[in-house]
C-alpha cells in the first residue's frame, strides 16, 4: 500500500514528465557542450553549463569596446534553445544592425521554476570565461517576455542596467521597478497586451510616453519617445 501510495504521488507531482520545458533543457544538457560558429558580420557561441543550462550569444563583428550588452530572457512554456530557433533570435540580433554583444540564458518556464543566475555578474562571468570573449564595458539592457520579469527584477540592483524592455511582463514587482526608475538615465519600456491594465496603472502614475503603432525602424521614433524614462507601447 505504502508503494502504490508513493507512486501515485510521484504521478501527482508528475515526476519527469512535469519537468517544465526549461527544466528538461537544463537536464539533458552537458556542460562540456561548446559551438563556436565564425560569420562574416560575427560570431555565434553556444555552450553548456554545469546547473543552469545552456547559453547563446552574438557578437557583431568589430564589436566596440564601449559597446551594451543585451541580455534577453524568454517566457515561460518554452526554453532557451527553442526560443532561440522558433523566434528566429540570432538573425533578428544580426538584422538589427546594433553594436551591441547579445547574451540568452536559460530561465524559468513556469511559476514553480527557481531563478536561474540569481547574480548577474555570475552570467557575465561564465560567458567571458567560456567564450573568451572580452566582454564590452557599456551598459547592460535587460529585455524579457512573459515571466522573464522576475528575474529582471532581481538584476535592477547592477548599476550598469540602464533600460529594461518587458515584452508583456508586468505581471509583478511593480515596486522594484517604480524604485529602478527613479535613478535619472534608466528607461523602462512595457509592451502590453494580457499587462495592459498593469501598464495603464504604471503610467498613469508616471508621465510616460505612448506609441501607439511601432516604426519600421527603432531611430524614426520621436527623439522625446527615445529618451522618455517610460515608454508604453500599447
């Protein structure tokens, strides 16, 4: 009785099959895993870890000394690697044109899931030491979907974050954010839809700039637009 009661709790708790997608990334990858993909406009690395799984990164060719670091983290019901390939990551970071090195860890995938890299500075350093890359020292944009806003909270406290993006991800820690965005320079900017009334509530009480339809191109926004503290893209 006893080992059919265990059993059914195990199947309760779902054992390997409720693993979340990030979870199952985090399982089956090894920490000796390592691409180094050379390009003509850059370079794309992929390596393993020991607890948190793996992590991507883009490097524009000629990448400048004093250029930002952009770290995106996915949302929840999916992982890193396949949101890397079904959001088409790599080429949308090339497209861009931006001199800025790209950086996408694993995270959470779903509520129950710890914090992966709880310090920032612990992800800067794995990836110079994996890839060898002489990291630049600009400053660090932090953007995430969904559940990704968790952990972005956690990072406001590193005094090189500058602007944070939220990809509908005000779902929580309002407080962090409003406290992040009182240092003059930093720029949060929330793209709603399923946060909408979040948002609303966020930039009612903060003067905030709207867009209401997103330019081809990020430089034909209105320069007030660009260097409002918050932007609220509805």
């Amino acid at each position: 009785m006893t080992a059919l009661l265990l059993m059914l709790l195990a199947q309760a708790d779902g054992g390997d099959e409720a693993l979340s997608p990030a979870r199952a990334c985090i399982e089956r990858t090894k920490p000796g895993e390592f691409v180094d993909e050379v390009l003509d406009d850059g370079r794309y690395l992929r390596f393993g870890t020991e607890k948190n799984g793996p992590v991507h990164v883009w490097s524009p060719k000629n990448l400048k000394r004093g250029a930002p670091i952009v770290i995106y983290l996915h949302g929840f019901y999916t992982d890193v690697d396949t949101a890397m390939m079904e959001h088409h990551l790599t080429a949308q970071f090339r497209d861009s044109g931006r001199q800025a090195l790209f950086i996408v860890p694993e995270t959470r995938s779903g509520p129950r899931d710890e914090l992966l890299w709880p310090e920032l500075p612990a992800l800067l350093k794995e990836v110079e030491k994996r890839t060898r890359l002489k990291l630049p020292t600009g400053p660090l944009v932090l953007v995430g979907h969904s559940g990704a806003y968790k952990a972005i909270a956690g990072w406001l406290k590193e005094p090189r974050v500058t602007q944070v993006l939220l990809v509908d991800g005000l779902y929580a820690n309002e407080r962090e954010f409003e406290t992040w965005l009182d240092t003059p320079g930093n720029q949060l900017v929330l793209v709603s839809f399923e946060t909408r009334q979040r948002s609303l509530w966020l930039t009612k009480k903060r003067a905030a700039a709207t867009v209401e339809v997103l330019p081809w191109l990020y430089d034909e926004l209105p320069a007030a637009t660009r260097s409002a503290p918050l932007v609220h893209v509805q």
